[in-house]
C-alpha cells in the first residue's frame, strides 16, 4: 500500500472551500486533468480516465458537518481517498488531500502522485478565487 498526503492554505473560509470541493458538477476543474467524474445514483459516480480511456465505478461523500469529502473504486477497492478543509483563523483554510492506494502493481510513482496532488490544490484555490471574485 502507498499512501500520500498534500496540504494548502487557501484565503477562503472553510465553508467555502468546502463547497467549491465538494461540488460533483464543478469537481473536474481541480480534479487531475485526466479525470472527469459523472454522478450517478448517490453515492456513486463514473470516474473516466483519459489516459487509460477507461471508467471506473467511485463512490463519493461529502460529509458536509465534518468538511470532509471521501471517494474511493466501488468493486475493486483499488484506491482511496480524502479531502478535510479546516478553518486556521483569518479567514483561511487548510485543505488537506490524502490518496491511498491498496494496489501496488497500480499505484502511480511517488513524485507523478506529488505532483498531482499539488496541482489539485493550485486549481482548487484558484477556483475558490474565481468563485469569490463572481460573488463580490
């Protein structure tokens, strides 16, 4: 199993944060760019992957009283994650993004996971910036 975990301050409150993350219809602007998520019946959804070509069958929860979002395969349990936002005061959050994947023989290398995870929260800022900027 490997597991990797990435966080960021983002200059929005937690609820947010929270919002812009866990809404399925907005979710592909800060997913990886190779993935684009089709809901389904709740709590499941289609997640199709542009390098393979293939979908798979996720499940996806957003706890909203905890700001937490959990996803993970639906038959294969082949990986897994998290998103937690926390307020840290000032207006801010932290938004902590965590993949575990149960698979070794699948499971990307580290520094492609790094990567990923980091551009993910650049585009989720970035989205929360533009939600704001729509707002005010």
């Amino acid at each position: 199993m490997s597991e990797h975990e990435r966080s960021r301050t983002v200059a929005a409150l937690p609820e947010v944060v929270f919002e812009q993350a866990s809404d399925v219809g907005q979710i592909d602007t800060w997913l990886p760019r190779e993935l684009h998520v089709r809901p389904g019946e709740p709590p499941g959804v289609t997640v199709h992957d542009d390098d393979t070509g293939r979908d798979a069958e996720a499940l996806l929860r957003a706890r909203r009283d905890q700001l937490r979002l959990e996803w993970g395969t639906r038959e294969d349990a082949r990986y897994g994650g998290w998103l937690q936002v926390e307020g840290i005061g000032g207006g801010a959050s932290q938004v902590t993004v965590h993949l575990s994947f149960f698979d070794e023989g699948h499971a990307p290398a580290d520094n492609e996971v790094t990567v990923a995870l980091d551009e993910s929260l650049d585009r989720l800022a970035e989205q929360v910036r533009l939600r704001a900027d729509r707002a005010g």
